[in-house]
C-alpha cells in the first residue's frame, strides 16, 4: 500500500501498523456520553476521528457510550446526532454500548470463571481508603479470594437484583501493589437501581467504563480507539481487559490533548448548570461553547472544522486563543457572506435635487469569483447610520457632517449642505446634494472622496433587531467557580433598520452588514420581527504568525 503523508503522531502509528500488516483497514469510533450536549473540544475529537476514516478510506461508528443510567437521556442523543450531521460527518454504524450489555455480562462471567475478577463486600468508602497511595501498596480485600463458584452465585444474584446499590461490586483481580493506581483491582461492575434511557428496568447491574469502553472497542472491531490524555494511565487497564477476556480484535488505545480555549469551560456539567440555571437560553444559546451554540453563533460548519485541523493533535496539554477561532471565522465568512447594508441610529438624509426612486444593482460579494448582485432601492430619503454624522467633527473626519461629501455605497457621492434640528436640539435630518455623474460602476463625476457609508431607503427597508455578544465568562478576576465569572450583561440587543433583501433570508443565513460586523439569522426570527446574532466583528486583531 502506497504511504500516506502523515500530519500528527496518530496517523504515524496508523501508517507503521497498516505497513506491518498489523491493521488491515482502519476502524476509528466517536464514543459520546449521552449526558449533555457537544462542545467545541468534542469537535476536535470528531475532526480527528471521522478525519482519520476519509484519510485512509476507513470507517468510523458513532457509539453512545450509555453504561451510566442515572444521567443519561434521549434528548442528548439526538442532539449529538444532529451536531454530527451539522459538521458534516457521517458515521457507518450507529450504536449504543447498552446494545452489549448481555455480551459484557458475559465477559463478566468469563473474568470470574478465569479467577480474573471476585464479588467484594467492601463499601465504596473502603475501597478507595484501602488502594494505597502511589508511594505505598493497597490492601487486598478480604473477599478477594472468594471461590469461583461463590463468585458466580453472588454475581448472579446482583443481577437479580438481591442487594441494594453499593452493596457489593464486581472488581477485577489484578494487583493491589501494582505501581499504577488503576490496576488495584478496579471495580468493573456495579448496581445501579435505575432505569436505562435504552435497556429500561432490564439491568440493574452495570459494567463500569474500564471494562465496559475496551469490549465495545474489540466487539465493534476498532483498530485505533483514539481518545483524550486523562486516560493515559487506564491503558494498561484496557489492555488487560481484551487480553484477558481474549477478544479476537485487538485495538489499541491512543491517547491525544483535549482542546483548551482561553476563558472558555467546556465541562458538560458547567454547561448544564447554566442551563438549568437559566442562566442562558439553552443549550443553543449563542454564547455557549456547545456545537449547537456556535451553529446559532453562526460559525460556519467548515470553518470549525478547519480549526480543528489547523491547531493540530498533540501529546501534550496546552490552551488556544479564543480569538484564533474567531478569526478563521471571520476568514470564512469574509470568503462567503453577502453583503448587506444596515443602520444603527438612524440618521435620515434628504436628497434636495433627487426626485423619483431608482433599483440599484450591488454586489453581494467581491470576494467571489462568480459575481452576483442584489437589488437595493433609492429614492430622495435615506437612512445613514448615527455613528457616520457629526455636528462638530475632530480633524481628519472623512465621514459626513455640515459641508462634506461622502459616497453612498454602490449609490452616489452626496454633499451635506444643512442640518435639521428638532426642538430638544437633536438631529433630526440632513439636508444633502448628490452628483448625478458619480454613480458607482459609471462614474464620471471626476470628484474624489475618501469616505463611504452605507445606507438604507427611508421608504423601502426592513427593521431588524441585533443581538450582540461579549464573551459569556468575564474578565478572569481569580474566581474559582466559574459560575461567579458570568457576565450578565453579556448579551444587548439594538434595533437596525437593513436593507428589505433581508427580507428573504432564512434562519442560519449569514451576512457582512457592511461596516458593522457578520450577522447571522436567528430562530426567534418572526414575521415582523428579524432577529439577527452577531457572528463575529470585522476586525481581526489575532497574530496569526504564532500559530
Ligand atoms: P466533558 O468532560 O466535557 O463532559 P467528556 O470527555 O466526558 O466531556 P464524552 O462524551 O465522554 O465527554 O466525550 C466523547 C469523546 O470526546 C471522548 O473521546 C473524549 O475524549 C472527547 N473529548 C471530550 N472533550 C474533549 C476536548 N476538550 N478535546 C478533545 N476531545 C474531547
Ligand atoms: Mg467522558
């Protein structure tokens, strides 16, 4: 087979086993526990592994890894799905590790028939007390050397449902004085009186994830079982799980750096406090790091992925800028966005020598090759935005105020020749002149202006609201809960008034409101009532040349 150039360490090991002979077709898997939705550290986990099926024309499954009943539930399972589909990957089997549970029990079985694993009595509590410390050896139990058959009888009737939680658990015989922490004699099975959100009341006995992830690993025939750097010191554990219950497939457990964003918490169960807490909207909030949150954000699917893939795979834990997302965000959008014109502020504008209306053509985008345009109408009265007038300017101001001239984006260049107050002294409308001869594309005019603002027809235009973002954590002040760092005002809204080609946008359609920032819009979106998010701002003060 023709060598494929590697770009991470994983993929060197997947060439030198697939050069041995050792693996014959590559078998990757993406084992998400069904107990919160996915965040962004789990797209580089998907990246990696779906990655690695379209490298090597392998396959991947999607596995649910489902073994703890008690906080798991169908409504993660279908938003992972979905989140999945979203990123644009596409697993080969669909499965559940509670479709294995009779298998794992009798793996279970075997263990104990092999004298590999006893019934102990011991609570949790003395457990954990009598394991030792890394300096000293554990204590054996005393039930560690309980007869097979007595073994077999009381894991039977554990099954049965005899005893109450904690009474008594499965653990694996190994080695009280190994160096490795793990290898004291795990527990592997335990009882849980709960029902399964997949197996019902069916169990009531569960396989923990040290026995339970390996057998589903060897079951499904995954060769490289790819996952993050905390489990480093179970692979031992893994490995003498499908050495002792002599699985026929052999994968081997390869372990990676878990994606760290700057001021950003990806733990699910931080993510679900905010959640219950109504601390934000949902799952989908826009500021949340979760797949769904930043799809709402309007992050672009291929630019994750691309994230994902530009920061790396590495052997050891490090944290990337927040800001460097953003900015490949801003890269993709910047390649694909629309261009539209929207007003904060409005400040009306009435053209003295203009009479009548016109539809003009402007483009929707210069960066692409394939050039589109969109209708936008003109007429006597427009809106500019508040923030492009001054009454008493500072030096160098090339917008508008009392006799300066601007452009008019894709329009013509207009002289402000008087300013209308109302009674309270505020602005009320500018009294301007345009050049016939200046219109943008055939522009004969010969006068040169250095500003350009963009606009909207007072009597044509569609009014949207604007939500806009500040990171959800605040500045980090040493707080240890994270909850306390949550900015409150970290969401404002703002009315705009755009372009009526808005109009016609669809949820999740993202645009450049030109000289405001990228926008993206919003499922609270009613007929009347556009809502649109805020994506990311135009400009990029990330240094891409560290990366
Ligand atoms: P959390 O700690 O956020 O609850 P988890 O590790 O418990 O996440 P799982 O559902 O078990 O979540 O994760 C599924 C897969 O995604 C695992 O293989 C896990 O290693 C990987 N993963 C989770 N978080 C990250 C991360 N920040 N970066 C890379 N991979 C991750
Ligand atoms: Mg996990």
């Amino acid at each position: 087979m023709e060598e494929i150039k590697t770009s991470n360490f994983i993929e060197e090991i997947i060439n030198k086993d697939l050069a041995s002979g050792k693996v014959k077709k590559v078998y990757t898997r993406f084992p998400p526990e069904p107990n919160g939705y996915l965040h962004i550290g789990h797209a580089k986990s998907l990246c990696l592994n779906f990655g690695i099926k379209q490298k090597y024309d392998g396959k991947c499954n999607l596995r649910f890894d489902d073994t703890n009943p008690v906080k798991e539930d169908e409504e993660y399972v279908e938003s992972i799905k979905e989140d999945i589909k979203w990123l644009g990957f596409k697993w080969d089997k669909l499965l559940f590790a509670s479709d294995y549970f009779d298998l794992m029990f009798d793996y279970a079985v075997k263990l104990i028939k092999k004298g590999k694993a006893y019934v102990c009595d011991m609570s949790a509590e003395e457990i954990s007390k009598n394991r030792g410390t890394l300096t000293e050896a554990g204590k054996e139990s005393p039930y560690r050397n309980r007869s097979v058959e007595e073994n077999l009888d009381l894991f039977m009737r554990m099954k049965n449902g005899e005893f109450k939680d904690g009474e008594k658990v499965l653990r694996a015989k190994i080695d009280m004085a190994s160096p490795n922490m793990n290898m004291r004699d795990p527990v592997i099975y335990r009882i849980v009186h709960a029902s399964h959100h997949n197996t019902g009341d069916k169990w009531c006995v569960y396989p923990m994830y040290d026995l339970a992830h390996p057998l589903e690993d060897a079951i499904e025939g995954i060769t490289h079982s790819i996952c993050t750097l905390e489990f480093e010191d179970h692979r031992p554990l893994y490995d003498w799980v499908v050495r002792e219950c002599e699985c026929e497939c052999q994968p081997q457990q390869i372990e990676f750096a878990r994606l760290n964003i700057t001021d950003t918490v990806m733990s699910k169960r931080f993510l679900k406090r905010l959640v219950d807490e109504k601390t934000v909207e949902g799952w989908d909030d826009p500021r949340m790091p979760t797949i769904c949150g930043i799809r709402r954000r309007g992050y672009p699917a291929s630019a994750v992925k691309d994230f994902c893939e530009r920061i790396g795979v590495a052997k050891a834990n490090s944290e990337v800028e927040f800001a460097y997302l953003e900015s490949i965000v801003r890269e993709h959008l910047n390649r694909d966005a629309d261009r539209v014109m929207a007003v904060t502020n409005p400040i009306k504008v009435i053209i003295t020598n203009y009479t009548g209306s016109e539809v003009l053509q402007i483009e929707n985008n210069p960066n692409k090759e394939e050039k589109t345009y969109r209708n936008v109408s003109f007429s006597a009265e427009l809106y500019i935005d508040g923030s492009d007038f001054m009454v008493s300017p500072p030096p160098k101001y090339h917008r508008l105020y009392k006799g300066a001239s601007v452009r008019l984006k894709g329009a013509y260049i207009i002289t402000c020749n008087d300013v209308v107050f109302d009674k309270d002294g505020n602005v009320k409308e500018l009294l301007c002149t345009y050049v016939p001869e200046s219109k943008s594309g055939n522009d004969t005019s010969g006068l040169k202006v250095k500003g350009v603002v963009q606009w909207v027809d007072a009597n044509n235009h569609t009014k949207v609201t604007l939500r806009r973002f500040k990171p959800l954590l605040g500045l980090n002040n040493g707080e240890t809960d994270y909850i306390n760092r949550v900015d409150k005002n970290s969401m404002r809204q703002e009315t705009a008034l755009a372009e009526k080609a808005l109009d016609n946008a669809q949820i999740e359609d993202k645009f450049q409101f030109m000289r405001i920032g990228y926008f993206v819009k919003d499922k609270l979106s009613t007929k009347d009532n556009a809502v649109f998010n805020e994506i990311v701002g135009l400009k990029d003060s990330f240094n891409k040349t560290n990366c």
